[in-house]
C-alpha cells in the first residue's frame, strides 16, 4: 500500500492542507503568502460583485439541469429496454455522443445554434418561426441551452438506468398483468422503485457534476468574445462558481481567495451530498425493503 499512501499524501492531502492554508492568506503565487485571516471569506460573501451570480448560475444548472438529465434518460431507457429489431442500433446511436470530448461538444453547439449561419435557426425560419431565440449568445437562452447540450449527452446515464431496468425481475411485470396494472401503474409501483438505487446514484452524481461543471460553458465564453477574460458572457451568464474559481486563481492570480471559494465549494458540495444520503431512506428500494 506504500505507493498509494506516498501518492496520497503528496499529491492530495498536501495539496488539500495547503490550499486550506492559504485560503487565510493574501497569496499571489510569486510572493510569500500574508496571513489576513478570514478576509477572504468576508469578501467573498459581502463585497464580491459576482459571487452570487455564480452561485445563482451554479444552483440553476443543478435544479433544472440535472433533474431534466435523469428524466430524459430514464425515459430513453425505458424505450430501449424492450427486445425489438434494431435496439442494439438504437442504443449505441444514443451511447455514441458520450464519447465526444467536452470542448468538441462545446463547439458543435455552438455551430449548431448559432443565431446566423447555424442549421437550427434556419430550420425554424423554414417552419414559419420568424423571432428564433439567440441561444448561446443571449443572457435568457444560454443556460436552456446548456441544458439541451447535457440532454445530448444523456447516453451514459440511459446505458445504467437501462442496465437497471433489466435487472427488474419479469415475474413482477407478469404479476402486474395478473391483477390488471396498465403500463403507467407497472412503471410506477414496480420499475421506478426498483431503479431508485440508479436514481439515487445518478442524484447524487450529477448534483457534485454541477457543483464542478466548467469546460463547455468556459468553451462557449471564449469563443465568443475571443478573450478568455471575458469568462462567464453573454452578461455573466454562464459564470459558474468553478469560471468563477478559475478566473480569481488563475486570471487574477488571487490564489489565497480561489483557495477560499474551493474550500465553500466543498463543503457547499458535502452538504447538498449528506443532505440527499439522509433524504434517500425514504424513497431509495434497495429490494428487501426501503432504507
């Protein structure tokens, strides 16, 4: 185990330590850090401009994002749990998307909903939609389309909430039929309480996701101001707490507050994670019984 706990205690338990250390300080990587105690986190709550416009656009993605992403992909496995001619097809055109890289998604999108030139706007123009939304470059419409990019993505959450589905014993779908059940009541009274372990796992997964989520709406502001100072456009939007993070550590080179907004992103995360560990004795069927 030598290796592993060398490993550990130089590149992350140091690195954690020191982080909380210099979260106290007034550090700019090149000079000596100066102790200023709890300045950062006074500054970060009451004189930061965008500090609660990252923490709004984080909790937005979160809320609408990750809920709609777990919707969408219990509803895709759902269709593609069935035996049928061409499912394994199906389900690898759905899978397939997951393996783009993050910023090559980013920049698909970005093409594709570009207001101009982009081919969704102009198949609206065809269908009779003269006012077609901005999408990424209005302050309304970025996050909505964030959202649809997380949406195209859903493949890797389907492939375990269809792996769940199967694990769903058929002699309790054959029962269901005996006593009469319609589609909706099976899917109600027997498949969603014997995915809610899927569904718990996919909860908490995507929730420390969104706490994390940086690359595609990072792509997006570059791209389309050219300028990576200008992180978070269009009007701050798409500034999330880790564009946020970044831009003081390594923009500003405010290294002692971006260790301070790391360490409220943790416990902000392990709060919101124990939160739904404690919330999900009620719901969560793990087969004999509800824990």
């Amino acid at each position: 185990m030598s290796p592993w706990i060398v490993g550990f205690l130089a590149f992350t338990l140091y690195p954690m330590i020191s982080s909380l250390y210099f979260s106290f300080t007034s550090y700019d990587l090149l000079s000596t850090p100066h102790w200023i105690g709890l300045e950062n986190y006074r500054f970060m709550f009451t004189k930061d401009p965008l500090f609660w416009t990252a923490i709004k656009n984080t909790a937005w993605i979160i809320v609408i994002g990750v809920p709609v992403r777990i919707l969408a992909a219990i509803v895709t496995a759902s269709l593609l749990v069935r035996p049928k001619r061409g499912v394994k097809a199906y389900r690898t055109l759905f899978f397939v998307p997951t393996l783009a890289p993050a910023v090559a998604a980013a920049l698909a999108f970005l093409f594709l909903f570009n207001p101009e030139t982009g081919p969704v706007n102009q198949i609206l123009g065809a269908v009779g939609i003269k006012d077609p939304p901005l999408w990424l470059f209005d302050a309304q419409w970025s996050k909505p389309t964030l959202v649809l990019l997380i949406l195209w993505g859903v493949g890797d959450a389907m492939i375990i909430f269809l792996a769940g589905m199967l694990d769903v014993p058929r002699q309790l779908y054959e029962a269901a039929d005996i006593e009469g059940a319609s589609g909706w009541q099976k899917f109600r009274s027997v498949t969603l309480p014997l995915i809610s372990p899927v569904i718990f796992f996919s909860l908490v997964v995507g929730v420390i996701y969104g706490f994390q989520y940086f690359t595609q709406p990072y792509v997006i502001s570059f791209w389309l101001t050219g300028d990576a100072a200008q992180i978070g456009h269009p009007q701050n939007s798409l500034l999330f707490f880790t564009s946020r993070l970044y831009q003081m550590g390594f923009q500003n080179f405010k290294m002692g507050y971006a260790s301070a907004l790391a360490w409220v992103l943790l416990l902000v995360t392990m709060i919101c994670t124990l939160l739904i560990l404690r919330n999900s004795r009620r719901w969560v069927h793990y087969g004999g019984g509800l824990r």
